[in-house]
C-alpha cells in the first residue's frame, strides 16, 4: 500500500469520492494535485491537507476537451514533478426516467464520465510511458454490470468506463503503465447521506451498510501502490455483497 513520496492527480478530487481519495493519499505521503472545475472546494481542501503536512496543489479546469485536460495534467507536472498516478473520479450523476433523457442529458454525462476521462488518462499515459512505470484507476460504478432503468445514461458511460480499463490496461501494460477501475455501489458521501436512500441500500447489502468513502479510497492506493505488481485491465466490484457479479 506504499505510496509514500509518489505525486498522484486526482480528477473531481474535491468533494465526495474523489476529496476521501485525496485525504487518504496525502495522509499515506503522496504528493496530491486536486484537479475539478470547484476551485474554491479544491483550493479549500488543497489548503486543509497542506495544514495537515501535505504537499498539495489544486488546479482548477474542464477535462472535457482534449487540450484542456492535456494542459490540467502539465499544469500537476509543473507543480509536483513527475507523476507517478492518476485517479480519474470525476464523475456526473443526473437523473432522468428512460423516455426523458435528452441529447443534451447524454452529452454532458458522455463529455465528463468517458471523454474526460480519456483524455486525462492519455495524458498520464504519455507522461508515464516515458518513465516506464505509472497508475492508473478509474472508478466505475456497478451500474456498468446491470440494468438501471432510472439512470440510463449513466450506467451506460460506466459501461464505457470498463471498457475503456480494459482496453488501455491490455495497450499499455508492456510499457509498465498499470490501468485497473473500482466499482464501487453506494457509497455514503455528503451528498448521499442527505438524499435519504442509504438506509434502504444498508438493507440489502450482506454486510449492512453502504460503503464509507474510505473504504473504497483505500482500494484505489492499493491499486495505485508499489504492491500491486500484476493487475492490469481489471475492475474491482466494491458492494458489500450489494452486487456480487
């Protein structure tokens, strides 16, 4: 689980999944860049961690253009040197019935869940290949594994998430690039807390409850770490039991 000394760029680092992320990396010793479009929610919690002994940095920006996000990740070189991982946990969730879900609905949640976090991974891939030796997590959901007839779009861009994991973890593992995913079930954010709907996950979930943020965080520096030698193109169902595929 070592990551002690490594620079690692987090996507959407700055609330929900993507802040437990960061707090769990910068406390292991990483170097933390925070990259989401919330400057104020990044530069807040960049100056909290940096309180804490962290050496971080927060860049504020749209990964949903190629020169934009290519421009994000040199913008974390510059400030943290070499990276060593990304965590690309930027993620929109809108909600829509199936016969509702518009051209802009499929858009938007398209440009953040996949497109962005394409670009963001070819840019690490560029970056690490060189070097021989990088990271890579994308967080799925295991909406990418079954029917989710509320949320259409969504479970349909986790889909691509998978396979896009799979596919760049096979292109590039030869260049020493590790490419894995995590798809997490609920998880019991802020945000989630106060929609009202965990209690009901809880009671169908073996273990009794959603997952805390940090339980999948530490899943993801696992993946991120020196320990993990072999694993490439997988994603890792994170449910409690909630799913079990």
């Amino acid at each position: 689980m070592d990551v002690k000394d490594q620079s690692i760029v987090v996507t959407g680092g700055a609330s929900g999944l993507g802040r437990s992320v960061c707090c769990t990396l910068a406390a292991a010793g990483a170097r933390i860049a925070i990259i989401d479009i919330d400057r104020q929610a990044a530069e807040a919690l960049a100056a909290e961690l940096e309180t804490a002994g962290g050496r971080v940095a927060a860049i504020c920006g749209d990964i949903t253009r190629k020169a934009s996000a290519h421009a994000l990740f040199e913008q974390a070189v510059n400030a943290l040197g070499p990276i060593q991982g990304l965590v690309n946990c930027a993620g929109v969730y809108p909600r829509r019935p199936i016969l509702e879900v518009s051209d802009e609905d499929w858009d938007f949640s398209f440009a953040v869940n996949v497109r962005g976090l394409y670009h963001m991974s070819v840019a690490a891939i560029e970056h690490m290949r060189l070097r021989r030796s990088g990271r890579i997590v994308n967080v799925a959901s295991i909406d990418a594994f079954k029917a989710h007839p509320k949320n259409i779009h969504y479970a349909s861009m986790k889909a691509a998430v998978v396979s896009l994991t799979k596919s760049l973890g096979e292109a590039f593992a030869s260049d020493g690039v590790l490419i894995n995913g995590v798809a997490p079930a609920a998880i019991a954010t802020e945000k989630a807390k106060a929609s009202g709907f965990l209690p009901e996950i809880a009671a169908t979930t073996p273990i009794g409850r959603a997952a805390d943020p940090e339980d999948v965080a530490e899943l993801v520096q696992f993946l991120l770490s020196k320990s993990n030698r072999y694993m490439v193109g997988e994603v890792v169902v994170i449910s409690g039991g909630y799913f079990i595929p």
